[in-house]
C-alpha cells in the first residue's frame, strides 16, 4: 500500500480529504482518534492478516499509522 493508497482509506475515518492529508498531520487534528485507528486497523487486517491491530507503540502522525501499517504487512508478508 503507497502513502496515497493509505490517504485515501484513512480519509473515511478523517475531518480531511486524502488530498489534503501531510504525512505530517496530527491525527487528532484530521479527527481521527483511539477508536477510528482501531477500527482501521479493523478493516487493513483483511489485507495484512492477523496482528494488524495490535498497536504497541503511541501514534500520533499520519506518518505514524502508516509505519504501522507497513510494519504489519511486513511481518504478515502482505
């Protein structure tokens, strides 16, 4: 998944259209919160796989959420 791909999904959960998202944006600042990062960690595990959810580290960014994801579809080689 490339950061534009990733914008546009995390625009669903946002106050932001993924044109407008920065990697650098807060995600509180776009809307997205505890729950909303869940429940896209939600809908990303059917690509991943299993552990896509778990979180152990803060996210804060867009940039964050993203490394998360890409850290996830690594381990699960998706």
């Amino acid at each position: 998944m490339n950061e534009t791909e990733f914008k546009e999904a995390i625009a669903a959960f946002a106050t932001t259209p993924a044109e407008k998202l920065a990697m650098t944006d807060e995600l509180d600042d776009i809307g997205i919160d505890s729950i909303s990062v869940f429940e896209l960690m939600i809908n990303f595990e059917d690509q991943l796989g299993v552990g896509a959810t778990k979180i152990d580290a803060v996210l804060s960014t867009v940039q964050d959420l993203y490394d998360h994801v890409q850290r996830a579809a690594a381990l699960n080689n998706a």
